[in-house]
C-alpha cells in the first residue's frame, strides 16, 4: 500500500468511495458524512493545499483517504484543547469497505505523524462522531487519548469526540 498526496486525478474515485461508505454509516447511525459532505470540491480545496491524502493498493485502486491539515474547530475548546496550539488534525478519514481491517486506517493516522513530524508540530488531534465504534476503537490503539465529548456548529443534532496525540521529544 502507498500512501501519497491525492491528485484531482483522484476526484472520482474519491466521490466512489464516499457513495460506498456513507450507506454503511448511516446503517450504524452515524450520519456525520451524507450525499452532500464530502464532496468534489471539498476535495479539490484540499487537493490545492496539498493536505488530501491517499492509500493506494497495487491495483491503482484508492483504499482511503484522510485530510491532514492544520485546521481546527473553534469548538474543540469545548474538549479542554487550546484551539491556537499548533496541531496537525485529521480530518474526512475514510475507508473503501473493500479494504477494511487490512491497517489503511492506522496507515493514514500514522502519515499524520510523519507530516507532524515534518512540520516540528508536537500534537495530532481528531474528532469522530459517537455513532463511529471503529474509530473508538482505533484512535486509542494508536497513542492517542479521549479528550472530550464536543458538538459542531455545521453538523447540528451530532456529537463528536475529541482524541489527541502528543509526539515524544516535542
């Protein structure tokens, strides 16, 4: 597997694997993520900025996908988390169910540590709504540790929790 900067090459194959995995979400509950989010162009902006990555099986086939940026919610406040305190945050992780259970996820969470490190910025947060039992599951499994339950201002009615990571030595 490959993890590597997305292209807008990838736009559609991207957009497939949103039309695959939001059906299975919502069967759990979990409606973070619907036909409208996310989209192409939410995709191209964070193709723009060099942020959008990918995990690339040997068939060219894209297996993830995860946003490392530096962006943070105003309500990560909310989880204790100085919101101005540099971080690289993951955001719009994903996995095509083809590939489920074979590491892609921890692949993406762990170039979120490699693109840390790059940058001298000591701490990776993320959040996941509580309908996600396979992200609560991950997240821990990786170093990273709950900070709080928070709501989001443009996902009404959700509820998300916060994870952090500080890397050592930083």
């Amino acid at each position: 597997m490959l993890i590597r900067l997305a292209t807008t090459k990838d736009i559609p194959a991207l957009m497939n694997l949103v039309r695959r995995v939001v059906p299975l979400m919502r069967e759990v509950g979990n409606l973070q993520w619907d036909e409208n989010y996310p989209n192409a162009e939410v995709f191209a902006h964070d193709i723009e900025l060099r942020e959008l990555w990918v995990a690339e099986v040997e068939d060219g086939s894209l297996a993830g996908v995860a946003a490392l940026t530096t962006d943070q919610e105003p309500e990560y406040a909310q989880a204790g988390w100085d919101v101005n305190e540099e971080a690289v945050v993951v955001h719009r992780l994903a996995v095509d169910p083809t590939y489920r259970g074979m590491g892609v996820a921890g692949a993406l969470m762990q170039q979120a540590e490699v693109v840390a490190t790059e940058r001298g910025i000591a701490v990776l947060r993320v959040d996941t709504n509580t309908q996600n039992d396979a992200t609560q599951r991950l997240f821990p499994k990786l170093g990273y540790t709950f900070a709080g339950e928070i709501t989001l201002g443009f996902r009404p009615g959700l509820r998300f929790l916060c994870y952090e990571k500080r890397l050592p030595g930083k």
